[in-house]
C-alpha cells in the first residue's frame, strides 16, 4: 500500500513537472518551433543523406592512403562546391600509411587438432611478421594484472589477452572503454617482458567470430611487436584450448606494415553567419574508415549528416546568425591528424568555435547529446529539449564530445551526437560495418536532431 501511495505520488509529480516543463518552455526557443518542424519534415521526406552515403561507400573502404579514400575526398568536394554553399575548402594533413598487405594467418601448429586456422585481423598500425611466421607458445591472460603478476613467463611467446567485454553495462561506450585499452596497450606492455607477438579478443559487444581491428599504440622505448585480433568465437576456443592442453603453440603470419607518410584532406564548408560571422558552430564526422567493411556507421554516416545539416539550411533558405561550419576530418582511425591540424590551424587564425557537434557514434536512433562544457552552457542546451524531443533526442547530459572535436582548443561546448548505442560495437571497425546495417528513418532522425541543436546555438547562442 505504502508503495502504492509512492507511486501515485510520483506519478502525480512526474506528470505535472512534464506539463509545467512544457507550458514554461523558454520563450526564445519556442519561437523557432515552426522551423524546427520544417527541419525535421525536411529530413524525414528527403533521403538525400542516406543515398549520399549509399554512393560515398561505392569507393568503398577509406583508410588513410587509400586509393579508395582519394576517390571519396573528390567525390565529397565536387558535392559540396555543388550546393552553393559560401565556402568550400580543404587543408592537407599529413597521415600515416599503414596498409593490412593479404596475409593474415593464425595456426595452431601443437597440440595437433582438426581446427587449425583461427580468425583473426591485424591491428591497426600494426608492424607485420617480416615476411615469415612468428612460431611460438601462446601465454593467456584475462588482464594486464594478470601480466605483471607473470611477467618472468612471457619472453619469447606470443601473449594473448583474452579480456572479456563487459556486456553487463548498458552503456556500451563504458564496455568499450574498459576492454579497448588490451587492444590499444597491449603490444607495448607484452613487448616489455620479451612477447614476440600479441593477440587480443575483440573489443565487440557480438558473439560471432567477425575479428575487430582498431589502432594500437607503441612505445619509442619499448621493441614492436606484432599485434592481431582474434574473433571472439575463436578467442573463446583458443581459451578452452589453452586451459585443457597445457601448451598451446601458434603460428603467426602478417604482412600489414607501416609505409610512412601520405596527404590526405581535412574538408570544410560553411554558411556565414549574418549576425555574428566569426562565431563558429561546427558540426562533422570524419571521413576515413577502416580498412574493413565500408565504414557506413564509423564514420560516413556521420558525415553525410553533417552535410545535410547544412544542406537543409539552404533549401530551407535559413540565413544563420552565426557561422554554420561542416567539418569533415582526415585520418580520425590511426592518426588522429586531421583533427589535430585543424585544431592547430583555427587556434593559429584566432578562430572561435562556440560549439562543436560530432556525429561519430553510428547513426541509429536518436537518444541523446553529450556536452562537455560549463554547467550554465549545459544548462542552456538543456533548455532546447523542448525542441529537440520532436525528433526523439531524450537528454542533453554531461559526457565526451568527440574524438575529432576534442582536439579544437577553447570551443565553448563539445557536443557528441549520441543515438542508441546498443548495436554499434557488433559493428564497429569490422566487415560487419556495412551500408545494409544503415537505417534510413533512423539516420533522417539523427540528421534533423543535429540540424536543429545547430539551428538553435546559432540563433540563440549559449549565453
Ligand atoms: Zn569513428
């Protein structure tokens, strides 16, 4: 009865906290909801964005040095110079070239079995096994405690971290962080202590045996070694395999290696702004991908998105206030140079970035934005809700931004597009990561969200 009584009485409250939160919606944001309609009808009629991405993953892959990447960076110039937008620019950024080569071989070579070949992918910027095979016991552990506790049993195996993605948290990007630092670390701290090589289970919230690639780091200090990912069906086999046969040894067989340098392109267009034109509020994604599947959810459809925002300005004919800029970054994957030029670049020009929205997240169903700024800046943006809600964003809360935006000093608000978050690491950096996982009313939805908040920053700015 107690409880009843309670959740009657939080009914009651929750409702009319709902009414008043409505009836009191600020009237500065209330006066832009015909256009926020228009914005969101606009998207939601209007594949545009959706069939720009079908075509942009035509070129398929578009990892830095690429041929596939050139063909994808003029295709999106010559689009963009084709909307009329005020300016359409690239700056040149200098990357690194890494390429996966066609062998990719992990063999059980004892004890002898009838499964011999397992699945696994390079690690990006991953060094290669110099033409031969790396033939070695293999050493498991769950973690990098486990390492340190038998760091005198590693030298001369391979070490393989069988780390286990935490499916228990229901914010994904939680369970990624946790597990992806075995795949980003691991060489490096396997390396210390003498491993030839490293093997990881995939960071990835699936249970198939599609292995997930991603960048891994090294250390000046420290050897290279080489690191690969192993499907998690596999690395869940190679794990019970280990625990029942005592040694296990692997043969491993890659020819991925680091070429050096190649150019590639940061590339900008932008609505001046009628009022304030030196304040800046960029939207973008990042136009590279991996090597594996297409990239449709990591990142094209983000930057599809981004141009639609500001394509839905034009044939809308809004006139911003503030400077509408779409940045699409060079080489987020395995270099992060992109970002950092154009960080480097706006600071040296006095540029001033009042907000930046990153759509790097997949583009499933709006949720969310993820601010990381000031409480009253916060504040602010929270007041948009009313507005926002028309295309299913919930929440605007405090979070990470982006990995792009992030490297640009002194924006006022980094903001991280945040759609439903439950199915992008069975994706995510894999051949799973493909136009068909794309839904279009969900990616309209998140275009129109985005287009909105950009909307509102530039009118009412975040004061
Ligand atoms: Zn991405």
């Amino acid at each position: 009865m107690k409880f009843f009584i309670f959740t009657l009485f939080l009914n009651f409250t929750l409702f009319n906290f709902t009414n008043l939160y409505s009836q009191h919606s600020n009237p500065d944001v209330e006066k832009h909801r015909e256009t926020a309609i228009s914005i969101k009808n606009l998207a939601l009629n209007d594949p545009h964005g959706y069939h720009l991405l079908e075509k942009l993953v035509e070129f398929g892959p578009r990892l830095s040095g690429s041929e596939n990447l050139i063909n994808a960076e003029n295709f999106l110039l010559e689009l963009l110079q084709n909307y009329g937008f005020d300016t359409v620019y690239y700056q040149n950024v200098e990357a690194p070239h890494w390429v996966r080569g066609n062998t990719e071989k992990l063999n059980i070579i004892s004890p002898y079995i009838e499964k011999k070949h397992l699945a696994i992918r390079a690690l990006g910027n991953s060094i290669g096994t110099n033409g031969g095979e790396i033939n070695a016991p293999v050493i498991m552990f769950d973690n990098f405690d486990q390492l340190e506790e038998a760091k005198e049993s590693v030298k001369g195996k391979i070490v393989f971290f069988n780390n286990k993605y935490d499916q228990t948290l229901l914010n994904t990007f939680e369970g990624y962080s946790k597990a992806v630092r075995y795949r980003v670390d691991g060489a490096w701290r396997a390396a210390k202590y003498g491993a030839k090589a490293v093997l990881i289970r995939s960071v990835t919230t699936s249970f198939d045996n599609v292995p997930h690639t991603g960048t891994l780091r090294y250390v000046d200090t420290i050897p290279k070694i080489p690191g690969a990912a192993l499907g998690v069906q596999d690395a869940e086999f190679l794990a019970s395999l280990i625990q029942n046969s005592g040694e296990v040894v692997l043969s491993l067989n890659l020819s991925c290696e680091m070429k050096g340098l190649t150019t590639v392109k940061n590339i900008i267009a932008e609505i001046r702004g009628s009022v304030k034109p030196e304040e800046i509020v960029l939207v973008g994604g990042h136009i590279d991908s991996w090597d594996l599947g297409d990239g449709s959810h990591d990142d094209g459809g983000g930057c599809m998105q981004s141009i639609d925002v500001l394509r839905i300005f034009k044939v809308l004919d809004l006139k911003p206030s503030r400077t509408i800029r779409c940045v699409l970054f060079a080489n987020e994957e395995n270099g992060l140079r992109g970002a950092l030029d154009y960080g480097k670049n706006s600071k040296e020009m006095g540029e001033k970035h009042i907000a930046a929205i990153e759509s790097d997240a997949g583009v499933f169903t709006p949720r969310g934005f993820k601010a990381k700024t000031d409480s009253l800046t916060l504040s602010k943006l929270q007041s948009f809700l009313p507005l926002l809600q028309l295309t299913g964003i919930e929440w605007v809360k405090p979070g990470g931004g982006g990995a792009d935006i992030n490297q640009i000093p002194d924006v006022r608000a980094y903001i991280g597009y945040s759609p439903d978050e439950q199915r992008y690491f069975d994706l995510h950096h894999s051949d799973n990561d493909t136009f068909d996982k794309v839904n279009l009313r969900e990616m309209q939805l998140g275009t129109a969200a985005m287009a909105i908040l950009t909307f509102l920053i530039s009118e009412e700015g975040l004061d």
